[in-house]
C-alpha cells in the first residue's frame, strides 16, 4: 500500500508540465537516435549531459531515462526494415525480423516488436517498483568493506559478461579507476598525476571523457560510413497480426521479458548480452528450429522483449545501490552526483521526489513509445534519408559547446578530443570504452570506502573477510576471475586449433 502511494506521489511529480515535456522530449530524441544506425543512446546522453546540469535532478534524470529506453525501443525498426540495428543490442531482431519484412510481414514485425517492448517495458517498471525499495532496505546493511567489494565485483562483472576479451575489459577498466585518482587527493590535499597543469586538479572531468570516448570517437568512426539507403515501406493497415501470429509471439514474449528483466540487473550483462540469451532459448525450445534466421516471429518477438526489460531493470543497482550496470546508467549517475545527489540505498528516502518521480515518468514515456514506434512508423523510415553529412557537424558543434560549458574551459574541448582519438584507437584493438567509464565513475567510490575501511580496521586488510556480506562478495569476486581466466585460455586454445588446422 505504500508503495502504491509513493507512486501515486510520483504521478504527481511526472505529470507536471515541465516533467512531462521532458518525458516527451527524451522519448523523442530516444526513438530518433534508436532509429538512426550510428549513434547511439549513450553517444546522445554523453552529448546532452551538459546541458542537463542547468535543471532540475528529476527533470533531468526524467529526460535522460526516456533517451535511454527510448532507444532500446526504437532500434528494431531499422533492424527490422533495412537489416542494420538501429542500436547494438537490436542486432539479434535482424536475423528473423529483416527476412520477415522482405517477405511482406514488415507491418506485423514491427507491431509485434512495439508489442514486446510495451508488455517488456511495463513489467520492467513493476519489478523497479517492487524490487528497488527491497534493495535500498538491503543496502542500508552495507558499510564501506562491503561497498568496497561491491565495486570490485561490479567492475569484474563487466569483465567477464562483455563481448570482448576480458584481459582488455579488465583493463580498461582500471584506466578509468586510475582516471579517477587525477586531480586534488581530498585526504591529503596533495595533487595527484596532474603534471603540473593548474587545469587537473579538479580532475578529469567525467563529461570530458564520456563525450569523447563515445561522442567524438563514434562520429568519426562513422563519418566515412556509406549512406543507408533503400529502407522498405509499410502500411498502418499492414501492422495488425493475425491470430496466429499473436498466439507464436505471446509465449516467446513472456520468455524474453523474464529474461531481459534477471540479466539486466546484473552489471555488466546489458540489453544485448539478454537478447542474445532469449533468441538462444527461443531456438531450443522450438518444435522447427530450421525457422529461425528465415522469419520466425518468436526471433523478433523474444530479443526485443530482453532488451527492453533489461534496459529498465538495469536501472535498480544504479538507484538502490548507487551501482550502474552500464555505461549509459553511469553517466546518469554521474549526472546526479554532479548535482549534488548521491544515489545509493539513503536515495529514495531523501530524494523521494526523483525516485518516484522517474519511476512514474517510465510508466507515461512506455505508453508515448508505443504511439512513437506504430502510427508514426513512416515519419522515422522517412528520417532514414537525412544524410549524415548534415548530422554529423552539429553533433561535433553541440559536444563542443556542452563541454566547455561545465567550466567554461578550452582545456577540456581539447583533452575530450583526446579521448576521442583514443577512444578511436581502442576501438581498433577492440576495447570497448564502456568499461573505463564504470571505472571512471566508481573510481571515487572506490577509494573513498577502502580507505575508510582501513581506517576503521587500522589498516588491517581482514575487516573486508570478516564482514559477512564483504567475504560473500569477495568471494563471488574470485568465482568472475576464475571464469575469465578460464574463458581466456579456452579462447587461446581454439584460436591455436585454428591456426594449425
């Protein structure tokens, strides 16, 4: 019942006018970006970081949000009507919702998509609802051994769960937890790795590095790109499915929901290692396996209901723990702290305005996505013909402005096209930046709790074994290396039989 009330509370947050603009105004620029192949959501929210510092925390976070599942959303419909994912994670819906669109079912794949995402994104706000407060009760047990193991465990998470080698997940990771030793030691007030340049020592600045390891580094990455030409057309008569088609989809719906909606509280998993997972257990559990790749609706229908639930559920470590779950979660916890907001599990009760508030704003900005992605469908295929040419300067012109305007330093527009160049230069080794963002962010956190667990311990290492919650997670912290040591030389290993075959 009290719960029911918070939320009640939090309509009446959401609703406001102000609110409910920036809820329309995230959905939107979400579902465009979601559309356009290309940028990304976390490249859109590196961008308009910025800006968010000049309103309010729940406006902001409001606007953020809606970009974030906003895309996840929308990026099917490229999937689905050119074959090239709108956003990584909707890779998955090409292999069956491309075939099915050129076999005349673009209408009922993309209505049975924005069905998915619906149905996916409502229980992914239940469980937010239900789940965060049990969290935030839990996390009141925590102290700084325990905080200290949860970030270690999160980060090696993201190592083990991520696309690429763990080796280079892991290590960028620690460069940004070592980017976050950068600047004015708040313990000592001695100045750290600052090479003597008056414009560290506050730090490298988070929206410096966010904006260029995703921003600048994607753009230019993208800008010799060829155009994406040739999309197919659909009519609104042609996105209602048949019966039988609703009775294929459904079960594999539910199936994808509840699993988008468990990974996706995990760090590290995200919506495209959850979608990934759903199309593998749709394929297993099917009667005609030789379906899948040729237009199985249950291959559009499963991923995209992962997606969308882990995309929401990655929002309860970032809101109950102050943990983010991804890149995208930890620059809107960057987001908060720059305004003076610690979320963490004392969020919801001294900030219940946003909490609920942004709770809320889910419920409203899912049902804008729905008429977003169906009845407007053709207004985004239509989006489809902008050239990049014309996107990709203003993109550059705003991340410029956006930077220099948190402290009005040329510095930073230079050190964040740093980060560019080598946010490119990663990308070719394959080292995903996602990574020394966490790092970046939990850095702070990281220290601060260590040091203050070996202050309370008098610098014995122990009081981190003798917590119980602390030697759990420590433990569960060395199960992840094993798995990644493992995983490692199982890779090695086969690459060697390749090599020699």
């Amino acid at each position: 019942m009290d719960i029911l009330q918070q939320l009640a509370h939090g309509f009446g947050i959401a609703l406001t006018m102000q609110n409910l603009g920036y809820c329309l105004l995230g959905s939107a620029i979400g579902t465009m970006v979601g559309v356009l192949p290309g940028i990304s959501p976390v490249t859109t929210i590196a961008m308009l970081l910025p800006l968010t510092f000049q309103v309010p925390a729940v406006s902001a976070l409001i606007m953020l949000s809606g970009i974030y599942y906003g895309a996840h959303h929308a990026g099917s419909t490229t999937a689905i009507m050119l074959n090239m994912p709108g956003e990584p994670s909707s890779v998955v819906v090409c292999m069956d919702g491309h075939p099915m669109a050129k076999q005349g079912r673009a209408g009922i794949a993309l209505c049975v998509s924005a069905i998915g995402s619906f149905f996916a994104g409502c229980v992914g706000i239940i469980v937010i609802t239900l789940f965060s407060p049990l969290l935030s009760e839990a996390g009141l047990l925590f102290g700084a051994p325990e905080y200290t193991a949860l970030v270690a465990v999160a980060l090696m998470t993201a190592s083990v769960m991520s696309n690429g080698s763990a080796l280079s997940t892991f290590g960028m990771a620690v460069l940004g937890l070592l980017l976050g030793t950068v600047g004015t030691d708040v313990g000592t007030g001695l100045e750290r790795y600052t090479f003597g340049l008056p414009e560290l020592a506050e730090g490298v600045d988070f929206v410096v590095v966010a904006v260029g390891l995703f921003a600048f580094a994607e753009v230019t990455q993208h800008i010799n790109a060829p155009e994406r030409r040739g999309a197919l057309s659909v009519k609104f008569s042609e996105l209602f499915p048949r019966l039988s088609d609703l009775k294929q989809a459904f079960p594999a719906i539910f199936r994808g929901t509840g699993i988008g909606a468990a990974l996706g509280i995990l760090p590290g998993t995200g919506p495209l290692v959850s979608a990934f997972v759903a199309y593998a257990v749709e394929r297993q559990v099917a009667k005609d396996k030789s379906r899948f790749g040729k237009g199985a609706i249950e291959g559009v229908a499963a991923p995209e209901s992962a997606d969308n639930a882990a995309a929401m559920t990655h929002f309860i470590p970032m809101l109950g723990l102050g943990i983010p779950a991804g890149p995208a979660m930890a620059m809107m916890l960057g987001a908060l702290m720059i305004q003076g907001i610690q979320p963490g599990p004392q969020l919801m009760a001294n900030h219940a305005d946003l909490f609920w508030g942004v709770v809320a704003s889910m419920w409203i900005g899912n049902l804008m996505l729905l008429i977003f992605n169906l009845p407007m469908v053709g207004v985004w295929i239509k989006l489809l013909t902008t050239p990049y040419r014309f996107l990709y300067p203003g993109i550059i012109l705003f991340c410029c402005i956006g930077v220099y305007s948190v402290r009005n330093s040329a510095f930073d527009v230079l050190m964040a096209a740093g980060f560019g160049l080598f946010g490119m230069v990663a990308r070719q080794f394959n080292c995903s930046p996602a990574p020394l963002v966490l790092g970046l962010v939990l850095g702070p956190i990281f220290e601060e709790n260590f040091r203050r667990s070996l202050t309370i311990s008098k610098g014995d290492p122990m009081i981190f074994l003798e917590h119980p919650i602390s030697a759990g997670l420590l433990a569960l912290f060395a199960v992840f290396v094993v798995i990644a040591v493992l995983t490692g030389a199982r890779t090695q290993k086969h690459k060697l039989a390749e090599e020699s075959a």
